[in-house]
C-alpha cells in the first residue's frame, strides 16, 4: 500500500504535486470511490481514475530539452502559449521537472517518472544548478560575496552558491556573471540579483546536475540514456 499520489505520480500521469491537486478537487477515484483525503492508501493493482482518465502504466522516458525563449514550462497553458511539451515528439505524457522562466532558455528535464521528479524538486535534495546570467551593472566582488555566502529573499536566507564574474562591459554598464545555485525557489536567481540592486537581462541555464546542452541547440532535445537516469538516482541517494 502505497500513498495514492505517489502511486499516480509512478504511473507517469504528472507530478506528485500535481496529483495533490487533482485529489483535493475530488478528480481522483479509487475502485469507484471518490478520493479526498491526501493520506489515502492503495494499490497500484487498484482502478485508479484521475480526471476521467483510467491509469495504465506506461514506459518511462526522460528528456533533456534546450528551452528557448518565449516558452512556458507547463504542460498546457490558458493564454494559448506554447509550452515545452509541445516541443517534444512522444506518446507518453510527460511534464518538466521544475520551471524556467518564459524570457529563461537552458537546460530544462522532462519526464512521466514521478517518483525522480518528486526527489529531484524536493527541498532536500540539493540538486546542482548552473546558470549564464547577463545584469545592468557591474558585478564588485562584494555584490558576488553577498549572492554566493547566502542573501535572503522572500525572507529566507539562500543556501550559499558558487559564482564569478566572466565578463564585464563598461560601455553599456552590464555585467555576465556564472552562478551555481543548489536549490530551486521560484525566480530565485532574478531575486538574487534584484537584492542587491542589479536587473537580470537574460538568463540560461548551462547544467542541470551533471547534464549540459551540448549538441543541442534552442528547441532541441534528447532523451537520457539508462546510465544518465542511474546517474540521477544516485544524486539523489547519495544525499
């Protein structure tokens, strides 16, 4: 017996996260019986319906997508956008693992494993990050010791990063600077910078743990080899 989002989540339907959702709005049936209550238990063996959809296990893929600009990372969208499911060919229905921005391009995981994509959003688990960030203004090394020892945003200190200047402009007064993050808050590099009083211009996301973009340029994508998802899983579990 296993927690009924988690169970969802292994069928590859969408995140654990998302499964929350749709048991709380009452979407969620069990063997016929309506299912409300987050702590609720079952098989996998169980009929298990979400949104008028019967549950069948299907094969588990993983995709690394270069996300280009002018992208939502949702599987659908209300405002008729283009998200990054579209830009992938599978008869799987797979979701990103996290987001990037709409104006962030980079390295953006995508997969119907939900129990990877669960561990690699979780908190905890401290998953390396590495971002190409472009700012008005010029970096001082005081500003760059504020960002990597930790600076609060919405309250909460940062987990202290890794960063440097790579180049500076003097000209339009702007600043390119690699910042390695080990979490993934929502617009947090962008906050990062807004508190100490720099604008972030462009953002991309270089790596996603030990994953890079080579070979693929924006809108392009490749799906992980076995030894690529191994890999992953022993991120994770050597934490």
């Amino acid at each position: 017996m296993q927690r009924l989002q988690k169970i969802i989540a292994n069928f590859g339907f969408c995140s654990r996260r998302k499964a929350e959702e749709y048991i709380k709005k009452g979407k969620v049936f069990v063997n016929g019986q309506k299912i409300t209550e987050l702590g609720y238990q079952a098989k996998e063996s169980d009929e298990i319906m979400v949104d008028g959809v019967v549950l069948e296990k299907k094969q588990k893929e993983y995709v690394l997508l270069y996300k280009p600009r002018g992208i939502v990372s949702t599987v659908s969208d209300d405002k008729h956008r283009k998200t990054v499911v579209d830009l992938i060919q599978t008869q799987n229905r797979i979701y990103p693992v996290g987001r990037l921005d709409y104006d962030t391009t980079g390295a953006l995981l995508l997969t119907n494993d939900g129990e990877l994509a669960h561990a690699l959003m979780h908190p905890k688990f401290h998953i390396e990050k590495t971002y190409i960030v472009k700012v008005n203004g010029l970096v001082t090394p005081s500003m760059l010791k504020k960002i990597t020892h930790g600076i609060f945003i919405d309250g909460k200190r940062t987990i202290p990063a890794y960063g440097k200047v790579k180049k500076y402009d003097k000209k339009k007064n702007t600043s390119i600077v690699e910042l390695t993050i080990y979490e993934g808050r929502n617009h947090q590099v962008k906050k990062m910078f807004e508190a100490i009083g720099l604008k972030v211009l462009k953002l991309k996301r270089e790596t996603y743990s030990f994953l890079t973009l080579d070979g693929l340029k924006p809108g392009e994508y490749r799906f992980l080899t076995p030894k690529e998802v191994k890999k992953l899983y022993n991120e994770i579990k050597k934490q």
